[in-house]
C-alpha cells in the first residue's frame, strides 16, 4: 500500500559497486574463492552420503563438519571462517528449495536441481560476508583475511549495509553488492490504475495505450556478432586436455562482451519502463505470469529475448521503492474471461486468434488488451477500488 511518509520501511535492496583491485587482493580472493569452492563441493558429498544412508543434513550438521574440517587443514583454516559459513547458508537454502519442490511433485521442468559440484573453470567467484566479515573504512572495502578492495562509489550508501556479496563476472570484473534497508520515498497521488498482461509479441500490453511495452529485439540485434564469435571460438578451440590459445580466449571474451551489453540493455529498458509506469499509476495489476514452460517451446528465443520476469522483477522492486500497490493476478484463465460481463469461454484460444469475442456479451476487443482489463477486474481495481469487481474463484495476491 501507499507509504504515509518517508520513514516507511521498504524492506532491503542490493547496490551493486565496481571494485578496484590489486594483484594481491585478487589473488587473496582467488584463494578464498577456492577455499569455498571445497566447502561447497564437500557438502555437495556428504548431502548425496547422507540421502544414501536416510539421514539428515541441515546445516548445523554441516557447520560442525566445518569445524572438524578447519581443525583438520591448516590450508581452510588459512581463509576467513564467514564466507565459508555462508557459502554452507547458500548450500542448505539451494538444498532445501529442491527439496521443497520434490515433495510438491512439480514436474521435472519446474523443478530446481540438487546443488552440483562446482567445477574450478565453470563456477564464477561469489564470496558473501556478514557484519563480522567486513567493513567500509575510508572509502574502501576491508574484508576479513586482510583483503582490501578500492570501491568505485557512483552512488551513495543510502544506510548502513548488513552484508556484502563480491563476485566476478564473465569478463573478469569484480563487484561488490551491499544488502542495505531502504525506506520508502512516495511519489504524489495520481488516482489512475493500470492492468498489465505479459507476452512474446509485445513485452507487456497494458489498459493504457501510452504504457504498452514493446518487444525491443536486443538480443536478435545483436545475433549476428554472437554468432561470428562463436564461429571464432569454435574454429580456435584447442583439443581436450590443451590449453586455449591466445585467440580462442580473445574471441570468448568478445563472445561475453556482446552477452552483458545485451543484459544491460534489457535492464535498462524494463527499469525505464517501470519507472514510467509506477510515476503514472496508484495501483498495479500484474499478471504473475511464470515463462519458464516456454523455454520448451518454439518461442524459447523470443521469450528469452523479452526478459519478461526481469521485467516483472523491476516493476515490483520500483513499485515497492515508490510506496505503491502491486497486485500479482494468477494467469490462469486470463485469456478465456471477459472483462465486460465476466463470461468465460468453453474452450482455449489459439495463439492465432488475436481478437477476443464474448459470446454472452458480444464485447469485442484485442485479445492481450482484454487481458489487462481481466488483471484489473481480478485484483479489484475495475472499476477503481471496486472489490465486488473481481470474479468468483480468482485468485490474486499483494507483491511482498
């Protein structure tokens, strides 16, 4: 709901910085990356001993194997004990979400996998510190293990963080990501809604004509450098068991170059667009509409393309920033109501039917836009603060 004022707490959010770094703090963190790599692969092992044998293995199990591990090699015990303890917090939450998911019986598809080992070329470094693992002295990062890391501030600290994230990414950056607690920061009244259905055509179709968002293509833009570099790196790879040559390396950074311009691009577009859509609107119907089903389908590069959960993702993190409400409508049956009379069709529409025609009412609209108008009716929005507005049986819920 609306903030009454700027003390209102939003909740927590990440803020990403790049890191300057010596030769020496980044073959300290390279060391701690392994150091926890191990940690993770060991309890990879003794997760797959104890599902043999029917017993547990939570993590105060794994965090006393950790202590026995730390006593056992002088090499672990070396590195700093947080990030090897929070890499097990990471270990047991993977875990137990795959776990969760097998008891609910979703399909293979649905599913998140066991944790893996971590292989040493494939696994990117993440190393997470709490309080007791670091602080901001004089600009720049300290972490436990005496590593210090130069931090490009582009942006003030809003408050004081309660965890760091350092990472690499695929072109040998670091980063670090500060969870801080962010308040509220309410934007004027505007006394207008707005409903919005998800698809592959266009990104989001909305109830309002000027906040459609269209299907930007950046990644079929940029499919033809993609594919040259992987033309390179296929022509350069060595045999197995060689190094890569000078070449191959060269082009595989190309390769992930031209990758992260386009996660940029998307990201840019969907926080410009939910900026613009939260700025003009008290209240949100989203659809909260999961793809993943269609990375099985013959829209799987389209739909990925669309970075339609990216998007959503932003929408709720601006309208939660902005103190306004977001409704997540289930999708289901979206495209067989009416948002006129509430009627609903006897059978699915084909994809290729892109008009909706009630058969009670014989109200006839776009079949996307009608969409919306049912996200509105559903989350009680239509007309504007009507509950008895929404349908029996639906089903929506405030984004948290």
């Amino acid at each position: 709901m609306r903030a009454s004022d700027e003390t209102r707490d939003a909740g927590h959010a990440r803020y990403t910085y790049r890191l300057r770094l010596s030769r020496a703090a980044g073959r300290a963190l390279l060391a701690e990356w392994d150091r926890c790599r191990w940690v993770w692969n060991s309890c990879v092992a003794t997760s797959r001993q104890a599902h043999r044998d029917g017993e547990q293995c939570g993590p105060a199990h794994l965090d006393k194997l950790l202590t026995g591990w730390r006593a056992g090699y002088e090499w672990l015990r070396a590195g700093g004990s947080v990030p090897q303890q929070q890499i097990i917090r990471d270990f047991a939450k993977s875990r137990a979400k795959a776990l969760k998911d097998i008891k609910a019986r979703l399909p293979m598809r649905q599913r998140a996998g066991m944790p893996r080992f971590k292989r040493k070329h494939l696994a990117a470094p993440s190393l997470n510190y709490t309080l007791r693992g670091f602080r901001v002295k004089d600009s720049r990062l300290h972490l436990a293990g005496g590593i210090v890391a130069t931090v490009v501030w582009s942006r003030e600290l809003p408050a004081v963080p309660s965890s760091v994230r350092v990472y690499r990414d695929v072109l040998g950056h670091w980063y670090a990501s500060f969870v801080v607690e962010t308040r509220v920061q309410p934007l004027p009244e505007t006394g207008r809604v707005i409903g919005i259905d998800w698809g592959v055509k266009e990104t989001a179709t909305t109830t309002s004509e000027d906040h459609d968002l269209p299907h930007a293509q950046h990644g079929k833009d940029a499919v033809a450098k993609l594919a040259r570099y992987q033309r390179m790196m296929a022509r350069r790879r060595a045999p197995r068991g060689k190094a890569q040559s000078k070449g191959y390396r060269k082009a595989q950074r190309q390769a992930a170059k031209a990758h992260k311009k386009i996660a940029r691009q998307r990201q840019d577009t969907a926080r410009t667009w939910a900026k613009r859509v939260v700025a003009d609107h008290d209240a949100i119907a989203v659809e909260d509409f999961r793809p993943k089903f269609l990375a099985k389908t013959t829209m799987a590069r389209k739909a990925a393309d669309a970075a339609i959960t990216a998007t959503k993702n932003e929408l709720i993190t601006m309208g939660r920033k902005h103190g306004r409400q977001v409704v997540l409508v289930d999708p289901k049956n979206t495209t067989k109501d009416c948002a006129k009379c509430g009627a609903r069709t006897k059978h699915a529409l084909p994809l290729s039917e892109r008009t909706y025609t009630c058969t009670a009412c014989g109200h006839a609209s776009a079949r996307d836009k009608n969409s919306a108008h049912v996200m509105l009716v559903r989350a009680g929005l239509y007309p504007a603060g009507d509950e008895s507005g929404r349908p029996p049986g639906s089903q929506s819920r405030e984004a948290a």
